[in-house]
C-alpha cells in the first residue's frame, strides 16, 4: 500500500510543480509562495478541526525539527524558480537525483537517529541509470 501511496505522491508533486509554476507567472516568486503556504494552512487547520485531531505538546519538539517549514519553503520557491526555464519534467528529474543523493547519505549514516541503510552497488547502478536518462533530457 505504502508503494501505491508513494507513487500517487509522485502525480501530486508534478502536479503541484504545474500549477505552483503558473501561478507564480500570474503573480511573483515570492508572492505566489506566500499564497501557496496560507491555502495549504487552510486546508490543514480544517483537516484538524473536521477530524477533531489533537494537537500534541509542541514543547516537546527540538527545535531544529521545525528546519521542515524552512526545507518546504525553499522547494516550493525554487521549484517555481526552475519551473519557468526547465518545465515540469526536468525540474522534478534534477531534483530527484538531488533527493536520491541526500536520502543516500541519510540512509548510509542514519543521520537524525534513523536506522542504517549501507549504500551499495545496487544503488550506484541506479543513480547513474537515472542521470544519464536526465542528460538525455536535458539535451532534447
């Protein structure tokens, strides 16, 4: 089920990249983002009022965890920012070989307490598979 899930996160993620882009057409990089983050706390804050969920102690939180808002922020902004020159397709290609290289070192050091995940051949296969079908993009 997990597997169904990722992948239908990879059609909302193109799509978001899409409509992000256009929006930040109609209006500016930064703006577009600002309105972006304030739809997407809309709908949260109504998924926690309908779903009656319980908000949990936020003192508990480290504070380097909230660095997500920082990361998330900065991938709406420049994915806007590529999305002009590069379009959908080669925006989210170069950024998943960005995203397998981090999640590989993640992995391999099991940074933040995660358990250790070895790199290994395997993965050096598919990460040179990957680029060069991106290289093949890049020079249509």
């Amino acid at each position: 089920m997990n597997n169904l899930i990722a992948a239908i996160i990879g059609f909302i993620v193109a799509f978001m990249v899409l409509v992000n882009g256009i929006l930040t057409g109609y209006t500016d990089l930064y703006m577009s983002s600002i309105i972006i983050h304030i739809v997407g706390l809309v709908c949260i804050t109504i998924v926690i009022i309908v779903g009656k969920h319980k908000i949990k102690n936020l003192k508990a939180v480290p504070l380097f965890l909230y660095a997500g808002g920082i990361l998330g922020v900065s991938n709406v902004v420049l994915s806007n920012l590529c999305f002009t020159e590069l379009g959908v397709s080669l925006t989210l290609a170069l950024g998943q070989v960005g995203q397998f290289l981090a999640s590989a070192v993640i992995d391999h050091y099991g940074l933040l307490g995660l358990k250790k995940i070895p790199f290994n051949k395997k993965k050096i296969w598919g990460l040179l598979i990957v680029s060069i079908g991106i290289i093949i993009m890049m020079f249509e």
